[in-house]
C-alpha cells in the first residue's frame, strides 16, 4: 500500500492505466485534448480502483456534459482561466480541482510532480505525489523503471 496520495497524470493508455490501478495510485487524470471520451470509457471498463479525475480546455469545453455523465469523474479541472470559469456553475454536482502542470490541489491536499524518487525528499508530509504516464513502446509494451522506483519508494 502506498504511503501517499498518488495521481497518475498524461494516461493515455490500457497499459498505463492498468499498471497504475495495479500499483494502488488514487486518482487517473485523463486530459481530453489527448484522449477521447470513448477510449477513457474503454480505459475505465478494464480498470478498478483508482477515481477518475479530467481535464479540461476551450476544446474540449463541449464535451463537458457527457464526460460527466458517462465517465463520472469525481473531479473536474481546466487548463485555461477562461474554462475555469465557464465551469463553475457545476461546483455543487462536481468537484472541482485546481490545476498547473506540476502541482494539483485537491480539496485541502496539494499534489506535486515527482519524476524521480530523490523528489520524494522534498515533499511535505501531507502533500500527494503526481507522476506520469507516456506513451507505450508498442501496444501493450512499455517499460515502468522509473515509475516502480518512485512507486516503491512510496511503499516504504
């Protein structure tokens, strides 16, 4: 069991998505400028266990009502100020998370960006851990190296 909050962030995937539901992280952060609502209910069939978190942009903005009602995200954030606002009338039926490319609050957690277990060290006690997915090798390939020594070191 992880010692941390972990949210997994750039899952694009089946092979990510199912190596971080099996490694016991919290959160799958799906952007849908890079991943379309079909693959993330496809995604979300195959996988247990972690909560489902999405972003979104200006783009993506009109997809907002059936993401919520099909992939039921427990949280929503935007990459643009002006998104931001046009989704805060749904405060009250979705949470909503603050969002930057290396930091994400949560409620009263802050999640930070770890790309290598030293980064650990600088974290405080209470705050989350955000690492990242990529893309695979070929389907169904991929190497998680640096992901299992970041991962095991949150098991310590």
């Amino acid at each position: 069991m992880l010692n941390r909050k972990v949210i997994a962030t750039e899952v694009t995937n089946l092979t990510d998505a199912r190596y971080f539901a099996a490694r016991g992280i919290d959160y799958l952060l799906f952007d849908l400028d890079k991943i379309s609502l079909e693959q993330i209910l496809e995604i979300k069939e195959w996988v247990e266990g972690p909560e489902l978190l999405l972003l979104l942009s200006s783009s993506s903005l009109a997809l907002l009502d059936e993401a919520i009602i099909k992939a039921k995200p427990i949280a929503i954030a935007s990459k643009e100020s002006s998104v931001t606002h046009e989704i805060k009338h749904l405060e009250g039926h979705v949470q909503l998370f603050d969002w930057a490319d290396k930091k994400i609050s949560i409620e009263l957690n802050d999640y930070h960006l770890v790309a290598d277990e030293s980064d650990l060290d600088s974290l405080g006690s209470e705050d989350g851990v955000i690492i990242t997915g990529g893309s695979e090798d070929a389907v169904g390939v991929k190497a998680f190296d640096q992901l299992d020594a970041i991962l095991d070191k949150l098991e310590d």
